[in-house]
C-alpha cells in the first residue's frame, strides 16, 4: 500500500511538471497534481482517525493539514510536494524495519507432533496431543521427550535448553524426565505422567506467549513531539493568517512545517544503526528495538551457552595412581572412541586436540549411562563414573569428574566443564563503558558452578538454580528499575526474552523458542559482537536526535519565514526538502559508526603437558 501511494505521487508530481513546463497545459499539470495528492490525503486521513480512535496523536497531523490547505487555496504543486515527501518518508520507515526483521517461525520446531507409543504388542505411531497419563512412549536416540513422565531402564537425557546444565543427565529407573529434554543415550521407555498440554516444555511456550502480549510497542520516535510541534505550528499558522489576512501565508507556514526531517530522517539513522549491528552480527528486529536497546542500563544474562559455549570440555585431569595426565587422557580417549556418549566425544576431542595418538580398543563392554570396560594397547581400562570405576578396580574413587582405571587400579580422573568464552571478560568492559551500571548472570545450573565460573568477572549479582519462571520475575523485577536486557540461548530463556525490555537469542546454538521470542538475534558465535551493536545502536539514536533537532530548528525558522511572506508554498516545499536532505546527510552519518577492535582470541593451550 505504502509503495502504491509513493508510485502515485511520484507520477502525479512528475506528470504534473510536464504538463506545466514542458507541455504548457495548466489544466492537466492541476488535474496531475491533484492525482498525486488526493490518494495520499485519503489514506492519511485514515490512518489519523485509525490513531484518534487508538489514542494516539502523531505529527501526520501536520502533513493532512498543509495537502489540504493547499488544495483548497489552489497551491496544487505545493500539495503534491508533500504528498510526495510524506509518502517517500512512510515508505523508507517501513522500508528500515522490513529490512532488519524476519519471521520467526520455529518457535515449536523442539515439539515433537506424533510418538511411538506402545500398544498391545507392537508400537503405533501417535499424535502427541493423544498421549494420556500411563501411556508407554518408546523415545528413540535424538528423539526430543514429548511429555513429562518417568523413566523405565535408565536414560540419558541433554537437559541444556530447559535447565541450564551443559553436561548430559544420566536417569535410573523410575527417575523424572521433563519433556523438552534430548535423548542422547539408547532408546529407553517413557511413562507419560501428563498429557502434552500439561508439561513443562507446553507450559515454557505458555510463558513465552503470554509475555510477548503483555509489552506493549513503543511509539515512533517522531510522535513523542507531536503535540508540541503541533501546538507552535497551529500558532504560527494562525498568526500568520489573523495579521496579514492571507491565507496563502498560512499554507505556506504549513507546508514548510510538514514534519518530514521527522519522518525521514529518523528512519534513515535508525536502519543505519541496524545495518551496522548486522554487519556486527547482531540482527536487531526493527527500528523500535534498537531505540530500546540504546537507553538499556541493567543487563541479565544466561551462563550455559551464553557466558560459556554451552558444551562441556575437559578443563582438567588429576592424578592417583603415578601415572601421567597425558597418558591417562589417551589410554581413556582410546577406549571412549567406542562409545556414542557425548561425553565420550569431548574427551576424544580433547585428545585429538592436544596431539595424542589414540589406540583402537578391544573387547569394549559399555554399561548406558555409567561407564565402558575394554582393552587398549594390552592394557584393562575401564572408564565412566566414580561409582562404575571404584567397583571394578582398586583405589579410592574420585568425587567428581569421569574416572579412570588402568590394569585394576584407579590412575585418576578427567573434570569437565563448561568453558567461559574467551570474549566474555571484553564484552562486559564495553558494556560498562557504554554506560550498562548493573550486570546480572541467571542461570539453572548449580550456585557453586556458577560462582566458579563468574568468580573475576565485572558481574553485580549470580543467581543460581532458577525455573524459568524465576527467570522471568527476575527480569520482570529488573526491568522496573531500569531498562534491561536478557541474553539467553535455552528454551528456559524463552519467556525471560520475551518480558526483557530488549530480549537478545544466541541465534547460532541457541533454541528456536528463544530466537522466536527475542528482539535481536545473534547471528556469530561472538558474544562479543553485542557490545558492539550496543555501540551502534547509541550512536544512530544520538544522531536521529541530531536530525530532529536540526530538521524541526530549520523547519522554525522556515515557518517564521513564511509568515513574514518570504516563502511562497511552493518554495517553502522547496525549502523543505532542502531541510530533508540536510537531515538526512546527517542521519546517514550512522553508517560511519567506528568499528571496535574485536577482542583478540587467543590460541588455548593443551589441557595436558
């Protein structure tokens, strides 16, 4: 609609100078000018009484006023001039936001629309909304658990997106499992305990829904000063009018008021700071956020994923048994290439990483869940946890970590966790600098892990072991002290996101529920490209003022101009547009933001010497 109204007012300006100077046929140059004007006029009108109705007030108002006084007093050119910069300012606004926004539409992509579910003696494929309380559920490796229920045989469940715990959960038999969560382990059986609408995963969408219709969006930057603007040209308007008595006066204060460098050059800077964030890698969903995003003062972030890479590694390997961490990591390595665990793949990555040759493995007996017993260059090791270890070999088995036997005698242990990122420590620094004054970490992990990992950084507060609910009262609470941010990746973050004043998705590795739910989407696997589109997002709203500023002090002293007879409606639509080019010159400035120095990423060294 938007592009046909500018199509029209363009051909009608144009048809109509035709006419006038290069045909000589005043009647079809007003008839032209009248086309182009008229179809934006009725439109405008529209939308004003669509935004009366609403209670809003914006500076459209304006614009309607000048195209109809100039057409009821004859000033057809001067009319068809601002039909033209209105409708090229509303195309160009729609335009920035189209440009920066995307439909999100993987928010339930995570929920599963049929199961197989055990009946009689064979399985039948069924839609998930049928599953009742006791129904058995075959889950199959990397199937995502439809419902809520417990475990027959044991399960090996990836439980990040829901709770925040990087490192896969092992479930005995009779334990819960919460729908949401990933089969990584073999197949195992689940007993429904809800129906689907009544999980936790269903109940997580319910959350993110409800928070996305409780914000409401935020009006234009240029209709916040509609009233006053308003208000000084109805005044000037009217003095000018009641003085001379000269009506031609007064159209020509209103034409030169047409609020365009408001309507044009905030859009203009505002896309400018959007294509210097996605250049970042950061996708901002439209001009509103990034005007939100560049007043935050308070930011929330998640740990797993967000802080971290949201994967466990091996941080570190402690001895027992006089034997070497090197040697224990490759003989343990070796042995894990037999295993499908994800855990058994980070540990053989880790060796791969750091050099070490791997042996191929014998006689390789895996217990789910708990542990392998093999061969490994004529050598009996078993690997897996404290308790599946200590029972097969002597030595007194380690609190933690993945154990490691060699020969009947536990030699050690190998300590997974969930790495910081190396940015992170960068990122809060600019955030500080950007004038972030509070800096919350809230995760579902453990406090002590979470108090390990955030121990030197520049954080405010760490709170631990939250729900997603927690989460959302959290930002909720947040937010009514000041404007916050919530970075997250899981499908806990979801509503959190989405109650957030500015919600941020780790859109590489994060869950479809959060980038659905966001406002801005990160599109690397930098964290650190956020505090530069932070950056950007100050710098195009501090322009766009700038714009305002020069565009409605130049529109003033037009105004005055005109109404001392200087400017005709014509020429105050002239000088109008020479006003929209100024400001826009400006706001175009925005595309020039400095580009940090990114955060330099040095090499990790090996876990092991």
């Amino acid at each position: 609609m938007r592009f046909a109204l500018l199509v029209v007012a363009v051909s009608g300006l144009v048809g109509g100078l035709v006419f006038q100077y290069a045909l000589d046929d005043p009647l079809l140059a007003t008839a032209s000018y009248v086309v182009a004007a008229v179809p934006v006029l009725a439109a405008l009108v529209w939308e004003i009484v669509t935004s009366l109705v609403a209670g809003d007030v914006g500076l459209d108002v304006v614009a309607a006023l000048s195209m109809t006084a100039a057409l009821v007093f004859g000033e057809y050119t001067a009319a068809a001039i601002v039909a033209l910069m209105y409708t090229g300012g509303q195309y160009l606004e729609s335009y920035a936001d189209g440009r920066a926004s995307r439909e999100m539409t993987a928010l339930l992509a995570r929920v599963p629309k049929t199961v197989m579910r055990q009946q009689g003696d064979g399985l039948v494929e069924t839609p998930i909304d049928a599953v009742q309380p006791g129904d058995h559920l075959l889950i199959r490796a990397g199937d995502v658990v439809p419902v809520d229920g417990q475990v027959s045989g044991t399960a090996v469940l990836d439980e990040s997106s829901l709770t925040g715990e990087s490192v896969p959960v092992r479930h005995a038999d009779g334990a819960s499992a919460m729908s949401g969560s990933v089969n990584v382990g073999d197949a195992f059986v689940l007993v429904a305990s809800k129906a689907a609408a009544d999980s936790t995963y269903a109940g997580i969408v319910r959350l993110v829904k409800a928070a996305q219709a409780s914000k409401a969006p935020m009006a234009r930057m240029a209709d916040r000063y509609a009233m006053a603007f308003l208000a000084v040209t109805l005044a000037i308007t009217g003095a000018a009018w009641a003085l001379t008595g000269d009506p031609i006066r007064a159209v020509a204060v209103l034409v030169v008021a047409t609020p365009c460098p408001l309507i044009l050059a905030v859009p203009v800077a505002l896309s400018a700071g959007l294509s210097r964030a996605a250049g970042s890698g950061v996708l901002i969903k439209g001009g509103k956020v990034l005007e939100r995003m560049a007043g935050l003062r308070t930011v929330v972030m998640d740990k797993t994923g967000t802080l971290t890479h949201g994967e466990a590694r091996l941080t570190g390997i402690t001895t027992t048994g006089g034997m070497d961490g090197a040697r224990i990591l490759q003989l343990a390595a070796s042995l894990e290439q037999a295993s499908t665990h994800p855990i058994a793949a980070r540990i053989c990555k880790a060796a791969m990483a750091d050099g070490l040759a791997l042996e191929s493995p014998r006689n390789v007996v895996e217990t789910a869940g708990e542990g392998l017993t093999g061969m490994v260059g004529g050598h009996e090791v078993v690997v897996g946890q404290p308790a599946f270890v200590g029972a097969r070999a002597a030595g007194t088995p380690p609190q933690d970590g993945v154990a490691v036997a060699v020969d009947g005698r536990i030699v050690g242990a190998m300590q997974l966790q969930d790495a910081l990122r190396d940015d992170v420590q960068g990122l809060l620094g600019t955030f500080r600098r950007a004038g972030i004054s509070r800096i919350v970490v809230a995760t579902g992990d453990k406090r002590a892990v979470a108090e390990q990992l955030t121990r030197g950084l520049p954080v405010d507060a760490v709170h631990a072991e939250m729900t997603p609910e927690e989460k959302s009262e959290l930002v909720a609470s947040e937010s009514r002290l000041a404007p916050t941010m919530m970075i997250g990746d899981g499908v806990n973050d979801a509503p959190a996101l989405a109650i957030a004043d500015v919600g941020v998705a780790m859109g590489v590795r994060g869950a479809a529920a959060t980038a659905e739910t966001a406002d801005a989407v990160l599109l690397v696997d930098r964290i650190s490209a956020l505090g530069n589109a932070l950056r950007a997002s100050q710098r195009a709203r501090a322009i766009a003022f700038q714009s305002v500023a020069l565009g409605v002090g130049l529109s003033v002293a037009g105004m005055i101009a005109a109404a001392f007879g200087y400017l005709t409606p014509v020429q105050g639509a002239v000088f109008q547009e020479v006003i929209d080019v100024a400001a826009i010159l400006n706001a175009l400035r925005a595309l020039r933001s400095p580009k940090p120095a990114g955060a330099s990423l040095g090499r990790a060294e090996p876990l092991v010497q």
